[in-house]
C-alpha cells in the first residue's frame, strides 16, 4: 500500500517544554497493563499494531520492567508492565483484580537538549507539578514522568542522546 498524503496540513509549532509542558513534540502514548502478552493481542489482533520491540530487564530498584515499542506513522505506541520494587510507578495505577487490565499511563514528548531540559524542569516547578520519577541513563536516554493530577496520566519527557536517537529510529514499523 502506497504512502497517503496528509488528510490535513496542520500548522507547525513553537515548541518549548519551558513555555507550557504540552509545548514539547509529543511523539509517544503508553499503557500500563498487568499482562503484557494480552495487551500485545489486543493491540495486534484488534488495533492493528502488529509489529512490536521488546526491551526491558531490571530497574535501578532491583524490579523488572518490561516494554514493548511501536511505531504507526508519526506516533509510537508503548506496553509496559513492571513488578517488584521501583514497579509503582507504572502499575499503581491499574485497578486492583485478578483479571486483565490495561490503562492509559503516559503521553511521551520529546526534549531536544540540555537548555529546554532545564527548561522542562523550571516550568513543571513553576507549575507546581511533581516530577516522580526521573531516570538518567548517560549516553543514551534522560527521561522523568511529571503527574498532572487533573489528567489522569502522566506526561513522559524524553532527551535522547545519540544512541537513544539510533534506537527509536530502529523501533519496529508498522
């Protein structure tokens, strides 16, 4: 099937997490999901995303993470599922049960370097949000959730250094 032009041509932005925290590129929408093989099935069978990466292994905490990637145009879907410590922030906020669940955990935005990072953090101070969870993988990635209570999701800032950049370029397609 050949590439589609765009339906609309939409207007480009002033991007600048320091201006607002929705002003970054959005690039990503996640899931958090007790069960990662039935997520996968739903989003495969029934959504149309058939084409996934798998990465994961074990977070500074001493639990495990595990998550799929995809890429569907312009955007990247993500699974993830993590247990034992440091898995709160992800799976706290599925509903207690034995049985299958999956719910929206994060829109993800892209940050393009250290000066609007800073920036990034001197707005969520401003705006009086918390930033629970901050990661700096050197080399590769820089990335926090910041919680916006009135969302209902957090919102994930990534800065990715070189490899990162090579990584999600190499995100399966779909």
């Amino acid at each position: 099937m050949p590439d589609r032009l765009p339906l609309l041509h939409r207007p480009g932005s002033s991007f600048g997490a320091g201006n607002g925290l929705l002003r970054a590129e959005h690039f990503q929408m996640a899931w958090a999901t007790n069960d990662l093989d039935q997520a996968r099935a739903l989003m495969s069978e029934r959504l149309g995303i058939r084409n996934w990466t798998p990465i994961g292994g074990p977070n500074p905490q001493g639990g495990e993470t595990q998550v799929l990637l995809a890429w569907l145009g312009t955007m990247m879907y993500e699974l993830i599922t993590a247990s034992g410590p440091g898995a709160g922030i992800i799976m706290d906020r599925l509903p207690a049960g034995d049985g299958f669940v999956m719910k929206h955990h994060h829109l993800g935005y892209l940050i393009a370097d250290e000066a609007e990072w800073q920036a990034l953090e001197s707005e969520t101070a401003r705006a009086g949000f918390a930033m629970p969870h901050k990661s700096v993988n050197a080399g590769f990635i820089t990335s926090c959730f910041v919680e916006v209570p009135e969302l209902g999701h957090y919102l994930e800032y990534i800065m990715p250094e070189p490899a990162g950049i090579d990584f999600f370029q190499n995100v399966a397609r779909n």
